[in-house]
C-alpha cells in the first residue's frame, strides 16, 4: 500500500491479472524442471565471486559463471545469470523440452516473436529489455550448475545440470521484428532434459505473467506449486530453512531474519492472490502448509498431456 493507504501500480496489475486468471476456463499450461522449484538462481548480481549457492535441505545448488577472454588477453566472468529473466528462461525450456520431447529447441524467426512468447516487450538501449534478455541467456546457457544431494551418511549423489550443451542465436537488435537468415537455436544438456522431461512440474503460464514483476515471487509460486502436488499431511517450514532455501541479502542478525521474513510474507501474499486454493499461512515458526488442489487442476492437466502425446 502507499503512504495514503491506495494500492501500488504493480498491486493494482496484479490483482486485474488474477481476476482474468480466475476467470479463465483452462489453464495454459507451462512447465518447469523440478530443481528450480526446490533451488533458485540469485535475485540480484552477486557480484566478482567464483560461485555462489543456495540449500533446500539436504540437496544444495551452486553455480559458477561461464568465463571468456577479455580484451586483455586475460579470463574473465560473463556473470551470474539474476533475476526474472532467467526464470522467464527456464520455464519456456522447460515447457518446449517437454513439448515437443526434443533437446534441441527453435527460439522464433525474430527476437521479437522469442521475447513475445516470454512476455516481454523488446526495447532498445543499454538497459533496454532486448540488452538485458540476451545478457542474461549468455550467463543462463554458459553458467556451470552442480547439484548435490547429502541427506544420510549411507549415500552421497550428485553431479551437473548445465542448461545448454550449445547455442546459436541469429538476431538482430536494431530490426527485432525481421525474420533471420539461420534459426536461433540452443540445445539443452542430455541431464537438464532428462531432468525435465522425467519430472516436469506443472505450471499455469498466466498466473507466471501475472506474478513476473518479482523473481522472488516466481520461485514462490514454483515452490507451491511443487510442494502441493505431493503434500499429504500439514507440515511446517522454519523460517531458517527458507532462508536457506531462497536466500537473502539482508544480514545474518536478528533484523535481518525479521527483514526476510517480512519480505517473503509481502511475496507470499502476492502469490496467493493468484494461486487462491493453496492453504498457507505464516507463523512465528515458520510456513505452514495444508494439503490444497494443485494450480493446475488434474482435468486441465490430463487433457493437456493427452493433446501433447497426439
């Protein structure tokens, strides 16, 4: 709310989003590998570091930038992928790999048509969204992603989950509505496909449209959404292991944990607008989540992976 007690802009959208949401007869599904709703990628760049991680219990992600070499002569970082752009990414890897069960995917004729398909409206300049948008596919496709799982002293497993293996992209940001010469393509890594092909999690695309104004939402909603396709009984998630699982840059102190915490209710809130059924509620202890119906209802799911089969 802003200082006079009116909505925010964003607010405003958000809740004109879910109503169209609510309204909507069957959802158009997407989806996304089941690592991204148990990890997530960083929220904002952090920084000239070697790696950078996140934990969800006992299974840990971290992530290292691709490398080039710089005029120099000398290595150097092409960054960490951050942000929504990268999680905007994933979902529409996620929902071609699964598609059309190939590991090599065709982006669109033109850059425009590609960014459409995300949501996005192209825009020039250096901090325009078609700048930001390939920046941001550079660090997704070249960064290298290791996953480990530690949960009992019997057994140890883990290994990497690149994104891509390669990619060739053919745009052009001074015409993005001409179409290209040579397709744009990328082709995912044999484990990010088996991962997602394997273990797709259902998502509803317009409810990612209308919560893409925050990352952190998105990873939410994720979460969610994972979370209910299996949750049989009410259990509660400690506010440290939120933490841990999406991160914070507000201090290891007493107010920064009342910071975070205070944040993700803010997202929480946002994200139950749209996903109305999950039944959740925050506590002094932690989240506290009750067996709800999935976003995507199992009639909307059946008839959609019945359509992509034919």
């Amino acid at each position: 709310m802003t200082g006079k007690g009116r909505p925010r802009r964003d607010e405003m959208e958000l809740v004109r989003a879910a109503a169209e949401l609510w309204e909507q007869d069957e959802p158009e599904l997407s989806y996304l590998a089941r690592l991204w709703c148990q990890t997530s990628l960083p929220y904002r760049d952090p920084g000239d570091v070697s790696a950078w991680g996140r934990r969800n219990g006992a299974l840990s992600l971290v992530v290292q930038p691709g490398m080039t070499i710089g005029p120099d002569g000398h290595p150097r970082s092409i960054g960490f992928p951050y942000g929504t752009l990268p999680r905007l990414l994933l979902t529409w890897l996620s929902t071609e790999a699964v598609r059309t069960r190939e590991p090599v995917l065709m982006l669109g004729d033109s850059l425009s048509a590609f960014m459409r398909n995300l949501g996005l409206v192209p825009t020039g300049g250096r901090n325009g969204t078609i700048t930001r948008l390939k920046k941001q596919m550079e660090r997704l496709f070249l960064a290298s992603l290791t996953v480990r799982w530690d949960g009992t002293t019997d057994r140890q497993a883990g290994g990497r989950l690149n994104v891509a293996s390669s990619y060739d992209l053919w745009w052009s940001e001074k015409s993005p509505d001409e179409p290209t010469l040579m397709p744009s393509t990328v082709q995912l890594s044999g484990e990010f496909f088996r991962e997602v092909t394997e273990h797709p999690v259902p998502l509803d695309l317009n409810a990612l449209r209308a919560l893409r104004g925050s990352a952190l939402r998105l990873d939410i909603y994720a979460f969610l959404c994972h979370r209910m396709s299996y949750l049989r009984r009410p259990t509660t998630i400690p506010w440290e292991a939120l933490r841990g699982q999406f991160g914070s840059t507000l201090g290891e102190d007493k107010n920064g944990r009342a910071r975070f915490k205070q944040e993700f209710e803010r997202n929480l809130r946002e994200v139950l607008v749209v996903y109305r059924e999950a039944q959740v509620t925050s506590s002094r202890a932690g989240l506290e989540l009750r067996p709800s119906p999935t976003h995507v209802p199992l009639k909307g799911l059946l008839a959609a992976t019945k359509e992509l089969r034919e």
